[in-house]
C-alpha cells in the first residue's frame, strides 16, 4: 500500500454513525460453545508465532525468496499440527503459482565494442524484451519527429529498417512548427517502430538529474503473475543514454557522413520465472460443507531496505498470527464435535506487496468453486495505532456493507454483544482518497462478488520500513481483533442461510 492523507470530515463521520447503527439481524449461532474456543485465542501464543515469523532468520519473508519460503513451511507445519486438512487435498498446503521477475539492470549496451555503464552511462523505463541486438547499425535522426508536412519529419530520406535509431530528447527550442506532443517519448518510438526500427537510443542531456528522480524505480525489480498466455510487448526498446556517453564513443559532429559505421549491442535478459506459494489449510463443514467460509492474510512483506531486514510485524506479520490462531481455534472446535456447517479454508498469500498477486492468482485458479465461497475475512495490519485515535480499542472495517448488508449487520451485532470495539468505518467511504478497499486480497474475492471484510488498524511511522518490528506491535489489541474475527466467522460459518447479497462490489 502506498502512503496515504488522513481527511476527516463531519460527512464521514455522520455516515459512520448511520452506518453503525444498521445491525437489526438474528444471531442463530451457539456463542457460548464460540465463547470457549475464542479462549484459546491469547496474546502470549500471537507473540510466540509473530516473534519468529517476524525474525530477522525470515530475511523479510520476500515474495518468492528464502524467507518467504521459511515462512510457508512454519504455517504449513502449523496447520498440520493443528490437524487442518490440505487446502490442495492429495496436492498438499502450498499453492504454489509461477511469478515473473523483471529486473532491469540485467542489460548489457554497447556501443562500437565500449560497454556502457548502467545508471551512469544508460538506463530505460518502461517494459523490454529479453532480446540479443547484436552489432546492429545506428541511424542519427535529429529528434526523431514524424510530423507531416514538408520539412517537418526527420525520417525523410533515411531507411531505418533493422536499425538503431539514435535521437535527440524533447523537441527544438528554436521551432515554433513542430506539434508539442512530439516531446513525449512514446510517440517518437512509436514512430520508429512504424519505419521499421529495432531500438531507439535517447540522448539525455541532464542525465544525472533524470537517474536520480527514477532511481527507486529502476533498482526495484518488478514482480507480476507470470501467465503463459500473454501476449509479449512489441515495443522496442527505448534506452536512454547520457550526452557524455554519445560524445565518448560516437561524435556525432565529426562522423555524420560515415555514421552507419557505427554499430551497437543490446543484450537484454530481464526476465526471471520464479515460484511463489499460498498455503493453504482446511476444514470440512458437516451439513453445509458445500459452502466456504475464507480467512486470508498475506505472509509475504518486502525482503531488504538498503541492507536492512524490513520484518514487516505488523504488514502483516500481525494478520498472519491471527489466522494461525484462528485456525487453530475453529480446529479445535472440529476435534471435539463442534465444528463449523460450512467448511473454512484459511489461506496465508503471498505477492500481496508486489500486487496482490497470490489473492488475484487463487481467484483466477480457484481450489473450490468461488461461487461457493460465502465471505473472505482479510486480516491485514491489526497490531498497532495509528495517529487518529487517542486509544487502541479500535479497528477499521472495510467493505462489510459493499456487497451483503447481512455481514455487516452480523460483524456489527457481534461486535457490541461479544467484543465491544470501536469499529471505524472511515475507510469504507465511497469516496475515501485512500482507496485501502481496492489495496488488500480481499478485493480479488469481492471482484467475483464474494462478500468481504477488510480488518485494519492504519498506517503507521514503521510502515514498510526496518522498524516494523515485533516489540512495537500491541498484543491485548491484536488478541482483542482476532476475536472479532472469530465471533464473526463463527455465525458465518453456522448460520443455517448462508449471506445475502446486495450485488458486485
């Protein structure tokens, strides 16, 4: 999730009100059976779960790294202590599902046999292709303008075909007829692609400034499902190159006339097929074991920060431990007789940082039917307060309301029977600039018109930083929301009509 603006304002809090006071539904559930297992559900064995997960031993538990890894055989073995049945059935815990790494230092650019040096000599934005260019010959066309009319396109004349275009950045100050849009980068290698070139080089004359406004970007590599389907990009490459580095190896001024004797090199392998792992844990349900009740959390969290662990306690070490306990809670129930009607499938993703990725993959590739799935209860950053509330007994609940009024109304009546939290609906607002509804796994569940809740304490100073760490999370807070859950989940999964719906979310 990216940082965000508080805005508060009288609308939204008369709308909360209202809101809150939507709770006219039947509780049909046993709840002082509920009352017994949610006992279990205790402070001390959430710090014994998220101490570890949360360890510098689980290198920030990365999405498709050793950490991450660790951190799916720690739940799965969990799970199989506790005695849930394999989310996969004769196919085990894990999930696992095939991410592409795009990693755009692994490029190689040369020019008249002179290797350029990335971020100091070239870089690119946008997408490539692992493609091998190899002494290919440069055409030098000014600014690389198209325009129609007399004089106005710098292809006149010049047959680029299988060749390397090298042109100037932005347009000429000095021409007041050349059209504007002929400064944006993506129209003149559209132009290029259109004559037939393979590649563009841009020459940048503030070279340094520009690295250093895209720096973050360029050094993070990206991550996205990988799906054998997909049509590849057939962009050419745009690789951006300093003025220095042009004069260096090119002179322009002095070679014009024998330019197709220069030639370059683009050798360009960005592209990494690596695995990443859902773990999934189930219980049958006994006369309504057709339907599903779901619980996810994300495990996964960000790896390093400049050499620094980012443990990730709270985002979402915190949600990982509650469905732990969760699980182990409903699990026990089972064993003595007093399991769930509906099945439960309580399912840790991974890839949630870098797009949501294990949610939206389980979505796509579903184990059970999602037409089946009653609800998906998300827990995504429960342990700590943010700077909104002067106390900790509090919880934002998001997109209860947007597809089934019914779960909202029972997530309300539990709460002010069993729980007695402050449950903030700030967040769940229509028009919240923060968008936090459309942020977390539980969006790739009420895109298919699953209804869901959304738990959520806030941001933070730790957010996505080093400092996330396990002695700043609050454990009578964390035990107190993992309980909403549970109550809520257990009248889900027992009630004999399974929930309403108002439509898609």
């Amino acid at each position: 999730m990216k940082r965000i603006t508080f805005i508060v304002s009288i609308v939204l809090l008369t709308g909360c009100t209202l809101l809150k006071g939507k709770n006219k539904i039947n509780l049909e559930s046993d709840f002082n059976v509920a009352q017994t297992y949610s006992s279990t559900i205790k402070s001390s064995d959430l710090e014994k779960h998220l101490t570890i997960l949360a360890s510098d031993e689980y290198e920030g538990r990365e999405t498709a790294m050793a950490g991450q890894k660790k951190a799916a055989k720690y739940i799965e073995k969990h799970f199989v202590k506790n005695g849930l049945m394999p989310g996969l059935g004769s196919e085990g815990y894990q999930q696992s599902f095939p991410v592409a790494l795009k990693n755009p230092s692994n490029i190689i650019v040369s020019i008249n046999g002179n290797k350029l040096e990335f971020l100091k000599e070239f870089y690119y934005l946008g997408t490539i292709n692992d493609t091998l260019l190899k002494d290919k010959k440069i055409v030098y066309l000014g600014y690389g303008i198209d325009q129609e009319g007399p004089g106005l396109s710098d292809y006149n004349g010049i047959d680029v075909t299988g060749k390397i275009v090298l042109i100037k950045e932005g347009i000429p100050k000095e021409r007041d007829d050349i059209d504007f849009s002929w400064a944006n980068w993506r129209k003149k290698v559209e132009a290029a692609t259109k004559h037939g070139a393979i590649a563009v080089f841009t020459i940048q004359d503030d070279f340094i400034s520009k690295v250093e406004q895209v720096k973050d970007f360029i050094e993070n590599p990206r991550m996205q499902l990988h799906n054998k389907g997909r049509k590849q990009s057939i962009k050419i490459p745009n690789i951006y190159i300093s003025k220095r580095a042009v004069d260096t190896y090119i002179d322009i001024e002095q070679q014009m006339s024998s330019f197709l004797k220069q030639k370059a090199t683009i050798d360009a392998k960005t592209m990494q097929i690596l695995a990443s792992e859902n773990v999934l844990g189930y219980i049958e349900g006994s006369d309504l074991k057709e339907e599903l009740v779901i619980i996810t959390a994300h495990y996964d969290h960000l790896g390093y920060d400049n050499g620094e662990v980012c443990n990730g306690a709270d985002d979402d070490g915190s949600g990982t431990v509650a469905l732990l306990e969760l699980a182990q809670a409903f699990s026990l129930a089972k064993k003595e007789g007093n399991g769930p009607r509906r099945s439960m499938l309580f399912m840790t993703v991974s890839g949630e940082e870098k797009g949501l990725l294990g949610s939206q993959y389980y979505s796509e590739n579903p184990v059970y039917p999602l037409a089946n799935s009653v609800v998906d209860l998300n827990i995504d950053m429960i342990g700590r307060k943010d700077t909104m509330h002067g106390n900790e007994d509090y919880v934002y609940l998001i997109g209860a309301d947007r597809i089934s009024m019914d779960l909202h109304n029972i997530s309300d009546k539990v709460n002010s029977i069993y729980v007695n939290m402050d449950l903030d609906y700030t967040y769940n607002q229509p028009n919240d600039p923060n968008h936090f509804y459309y942020r977390s796994d539980h969006y790739n569940f009420a895109k298919n018109g699953i209804p869901v809740i959304f738990y959520f304490s806030g941001v933070h100073e730790d957010y996505h930083k080093p400092t996330d760490d396990v002695e700043k999370i609050n454990f009578s807070k964390l035990e107190k929301t993992t309980k909403l859950v549970f109550f809520t989940a257990w009248e889900i999964a027992n009630r004999t009509e399974r929930l309403r719906s108002n439509g898609k979310g």
